[in-house]
C-alpha cells in the first residue's frame, strides 16, 4: 500500500468540484462541493446518533436504501437543520443536481455543514449547480475539499492505492471537521471514494466496522454534531473480482480504508478548533477492548489535560483522574503513563504513583506539535487509541461569536 | 427559613479556624481549615466515584461507619492522591488532630484538595494543627472557607435558619470547587454544619437524596474530581426531637439543607475556573426525571454552548445539538429554548425550529452575569435544573499552567 496524490478523484472515474454559490456572505469561501462517478457506485454511509439530525441526513438515508449512488453534493455555510423546510431544500438541491448532471435523483447523496437553525434558500443552489457541474474534473478533489469547509484551516484528503485479487485499487477520502466534534457511530462530514468493486453490503460492514476504531475514537470538544456522516463509493472501475464476502480481499480493501480514515482521523484532530497540537492517546493492557477505547477517549476529551497539553505542562495527575472517571475497568494501581513526541519520551507515573521525571525534558516533549500519551493499564492484553488535541484560546474565540 | 450570619459557625456549638501551615508556598494562602462540633454529631458524607481516589476520602469513609464525627480537617495545595504514602498521611493528620484537639481519632473527617500525585509531608501538619486548633472560633467560618479555596476567587459560605418541631435550628456550609468539576454521586469539597438533631441514618439519607438534584447537576469543565466529597456534621444542640424517620420534621431539614446546597452550587459554578457567567439550565416538559437531568445537564456541560454565552453569542442551535445527543428521549419538533436574564428574556426556538427574535434584545440578555437557558420538552411533567459557567480565554490560561 502506498499514499498517491488525487484525492477523491484517485480512484477511476472519479471527479469533483467546488465553487462559491452564495450560502456563504463571504465570497472568497468556497461553499458548495461535487463528486461524480461516471458509473453508479456501490455506496455506504453511517450517520450521528444526535436525534436532532441535519435534514440532508434523513434524504440521503433514504437514498441509500438500495446501496448505490452516483455522485455526493455537499454545502457549508449552513447546517439546514432545524429548518421548518429542511427536508424540502435537501429533495429540490438532489432533483436539480438530477436534471443538470443526468444521474437518478435517489442515487445522490446530499449534505450540509454550518450553523445550525438558520433559514434556507434554494436560490444558491439554482445559481450553483450548472457552473459546479460545468466544473467536474480530474484535479477536483482539492475544490470539493475547499467547498466543505466551515473552520477548518486546512484542506484534508488523502488517497492510496492497494491492490486486490490482482488489480490495482485505490481509494480517496475528503473530510471537514474542526469544531463540534465527538463522533458517535460516525463523524463529521467524511468522503471516501474507491474504484475497487465490492458489494454494497461488504462495503456497508467495511465502514461501520472501521469507524468503531477510527472517527468514534476521535474528539475535539465532546459535542456530538447534528450533521455527522461518513459515506463511501466504490464504483468497481478498478475490475477486481466483486468482494461480496469476507476473506483475503476484504481484508486488504479493510486495511486500505482504514489508512484512510486513519490518516483524515489525524488531520481533523490536528486542526481542531483553536488547536495547536495534535494529541493521540494509546492505551495497552486493558482487560476488554472496551476498557481500552473508554480509557482512551475519556483522556482526549478531558478539558483540563487539553489544556494542560496547551501549556506543554506535565499534568500527568489530570491523566490518571480522567482514566479513574471514564467507566473502564481499572486497577488504578497498575497504570503507568508516559508522554512521548519528536522530542523524546518522559514516564511520569508508574504503579498509580508520581515519579521523579526532568521538568525540562518534559516541557521539551510536550513543546511539540504532536504528543502521544501511552498508558499501560498492566491487566489484560487490549489496546486502543484516540485522538484530539488541546483547549487553547482560540477554540474559545472561534465559538464565542461563531454565527457574525 | 431565613439566611443568616455565620456559615459553618451558624449552627451551635460550632467552631472553626484556617491558617497557612507551609503546604502551599504561597504564605499569603490559608492552606489548612479546621471545623469543630463541642459534641460528638451525626455525620453522613459522599464521596467521588471516580476510580481514582484522594487517600484522605479513604479513610475518612472508615471514620464515618458509626455515623458519627466531631472534627474535620482540609488541606489545600496537595489532593493527596496517587502518592504511595497516602493513606498513612491521612491517619497521621488525624492522630495529631485528636491529641491536640482530645477527640477520638476515628471521629475526625479528613480531606485533601490541591495537585495530584505530589508527594506529600507530614512536617507542616505537625507544625501547623497546634495553631491551628487554637485559633478555633465562632467567627472562624471565613478563616476555614480560605483555607479550603484552590483556583476558587470567592470563598463560599451560606447559613440558614428553620424551624424543626417547634426549635429554631441552623444549617450552614462552605465550599471549595472551582475546576475539575462534574460531580458524581458527590462533589468538590462541601462541609455543612447543623445543630439539628438527627439520626445518622436519616442525615445520610437527607444528603444522598438532596446531592442528586444539587451537586450531581453542576459542571465547570466535565472533570470528575479524584477528591470530591460532601459532608454534613449535626450536633443536636438546637435540642428539636431527634429525627429518626421521614415526615414533616425530615422534610423541613431537606428544605433547609436543599437551600445551603442549591446556594452552594450557584456559588460554585459563578467562580468557575475563569467564569464570568453563572449558566443555569431550567428543563421542563420531560418525560421522566431522568430525562429532564440528562437534557439540564448535557446542554451545561456543552463546550461549544459554553464557549457561546462567553461571546454573549444567541447560538440556541447548539442548545439543539447538546439536546439531541444527550441521550434523553425527546421529541425533537416540540422543543422551545428562551435565554433569559436580569436583562430580560428573548424566545429563539418553537417546535424544534428557529423563530425570528431581536438580535439586539438577545445580546443585552445573554451580557448579564447570570443566565438562564429555559427549554420546555412539551412532552411530559418533569423538570429539572443545572447549573455550569462559560467557557474563557481564562479557563485555558488557568489550566495550561496549574502545577507552576
């Protein structure tokens, strides 16, 4: 498996686009995004669990019903949930999509990112969607990945390619992710595309099976957002033999995607609101799977060590009380935690007790711009990890006057 | 019922004092707090659930199986948690406690509030208690709130006066509780005080009944304290008929100890770490008690909400957001949210869908001190209340660097 440049539009018969369509006031921000397989694609999805959900979400789960879609369009800017006539404007942005692009309007999936409760207008989409078709192309992915930011200040994506029965594959995600991030049972707005041909229901166990270990392990702030949704198309243009069940090529299509959610896991966490550093929390030695991903989330969402974290401050104690708060089945005796970046490794606990650890070493560890927590549980032989990043003062700027 | 003077110090035959005995190396900071009963009293307390518990919680848990105490003890500055040595700490403070003050070791309640996982000395309790039984006063509630104070800016102290079969008796407390704050089955440091008469049994249960409408409904930051306890001490000596069972009597004592823990509870979220706003979340309409707690409590807990009220920011869309993942079950298109405060009050949200309100009117509420987010369910007869604080530049800035 190696990472390729593309994107989205990596896999074959991909492309994409991205324009300024008038959602958003500011019109350097591009807020509208298309991605188009030039054959209908084996399709997937996972959705939050929020019970307020964006109206896109419940328009695009019916859409997915049979397990194919052909192209994605996504807005930001607005959230269109909590609108009176959500529904409405996700079903009329698809049949416009429908009539300009030539694809089934029940095989397009519709999404939105942005404030949420704010009134909808066709209108932008009227305008839009004949420039955002007109501009599909290869080179794409990077428009479309423009198109679906909201805070984000980088652009993320990713694609790489692997080979399956004997052909190559590849397969490409976008995400946007910044703020109100606390995915649970799918994330922010994430996607994916590949050429490999696989069946809609193994690409369906594919995604929910990878997301329990990546974007459900992944927090910026705690708030579990309205519009979450990772979605996938495989269009089969790579012309390996069908996955239609579980075995060797399942496998090595599993462990592509997960390369893939992996690495986008890391750029959301790294560009969360405000955040100057990327936190990855890895626990060992946990009794139950379970025990390990309840340890490791609840250490990445505690406030004060992200905080701590911000401060490059060696606050280990925050560590142990959020592990002994999470839920897991600890012996708090047991656990020793360490902080490790490009800098070097510094243990600070071992047994539940304070060691004596260089200050200065520590502050040089924690300086960086990336810091893995290890914690070693020492009861069992189950590991995990999550991600996020620290509390800092700009997430409190960018979220206390977020909608002027 | 009335307030009046005096805290813990209200109630007769109460004492108290704080001094600084070298703990903390601030030396302007009280860092050691002492409360006496001239009788032996009821005690009741609870204790953090978190797995990871300050060594003073121990053993303190051990002094109370009788019901009864007559002495607490607090130290500022060391929690006293996650040090090999702990529990022999604890036991030795209370050993030089009841030589010194000549009351039974195992009838003292000991506590610790301060960093975790330092290591902790005996030295400047040995040097310290001496002085600091000395100085024992009626007037000493102020002393004694001081002494117990880490990030907190207020100290926190309230006394009411009821009446009990016909004897006028007293109920006071103080608090500690600034950061690391989302109680569970208990909460940061809270002794209370009452010269009511009654059984230990009925105070437990007077106390693990009141936590749950009180402390278990305050957040600061999501932390649950390693350290976190509530403790009440009542002597008797207003000298009413010995509540030994529930009716009225019991129900007046609830009112009396609801209005200290409810006072405490506003105190404590106001001075949260870097707070400058008191949120107060009032769910109604609820299907079952639990689920008005869980909507109260999800949405003060939100980070992105919080973050919101600091900007002064009417994004009652967030207000949605926390609703809707917070695991209650509501009916998204009946939820109404109103901000309100001494300013007014602005409507934002009818049947799950925003309305038109004065941005105007929304910022000059949402500026006072002290706000109130009103949500009606509109599916059921059950209420509750939470209480939290914004999220500030402050809060990071305290919490970046809280060990140096």
């Amino acid at each position: 498996m190696k990472t390729v440049k593309g994107g989205i539009c990596a896999a074959k018969g991909f492309t994409a686009s991205g324009i300024h369509c008038g959602i958003r006031h500011n019109k350097i921000k591009k807020d509208l995004a298309l991605i188009y397989s030039e054959v209908p694609a084996s399709a997937a999805a996972v959705y939050t669990t929020n019970l307020v959900k964006g109206a896109p979400l419940t328009v695009t789960e019916n859409h997915l019903k049979n397990g194919i879609a052909q192209a994605v369009i996504c807005n930001s800017g607005n959230a269109n949930t909590c609108n009176a006539n959500g529904i409405e404007i996700a079903e009329e942005t698809c049949s416009l999509l429908s009539a300009e692009l030539g694809v089934r309007a029940d095989d397009i999936v519709v999404a939105s990112t942005g404030v949420i409760g704010q009134k909808m207008d066709i209108e932008p989409f009227k305008k839009g969607i004949p420039p955002l078709v007109k501009a599909l192309s290869a080179d794409g992915c990077g428009d479309a990945a423009e198109g679906i930011m909201t805070t984000d200040t980088i652009k993320k994506e990713i694609a790489v390619e692997f080979t399956v029965g004997g052909k190559v594959c590849k397969i490409g995600g976008i995400a946007k992710g910044s703020g109100m991030i606390h995915p649970n049972m799918a994330t922010m707005l994430v996607f994916i595309t590949t050429d490999a041909n696989i069946s809609p229901e193994m690409l369906q166990k594919a995604l929910s099976t990878d997301i329990q270990s990546t974007f459900n392990m992944l927090s910026i702030d705690g708030d579990t957002s309205t519009n979450d949704m990772v979605s996938v198309l495989a269009n089969g243009l790579a012309g390996n033999e069908k996955i239609v069940s579980e075995g060797d090529d399942f496998n090595e299509f599993m462990k592509a995607l997960n390369s893939v959610t992996v690495t986008l896991c890391r750029m959301i966490a790294a560009d969360g609101e405000g955040a100057t550093k990327l936190l990855e929390c890895s626990v060992s030695g946990a009794k139950t799977l379970k025990d390990a991903k309840t340890v490791a989330k609840s250490v990445v969402c505690s406030s004060l060590l992200k905080a701590a974290m911000f401060g490059a401050d060696a606050n280990w104690g925050r560590v142990l009380c959020a592990v002994g708060y999470s839920g897991a089945d600890v012996d708090v005796n047991k656990i020793d935690v360490k902080f490790k970046s490009a800098a070097g490794e510094v243990a600070v606990c071992k047994n539940g007790a304070g060691i004596d650890f260089s200050e200065e070493t520590a502050k040089k560890v924690l300086t960086e711009t990336e810091i893995d927590i290890i914690i070693d549980l020492n009861d069992g032989d189950f590991a995990s990890k999550a991600w996020g990043c620290d509390l800092t003062y700009d997430y409190v700027k960018i979220n206390g006057d977020y909608r002027t």
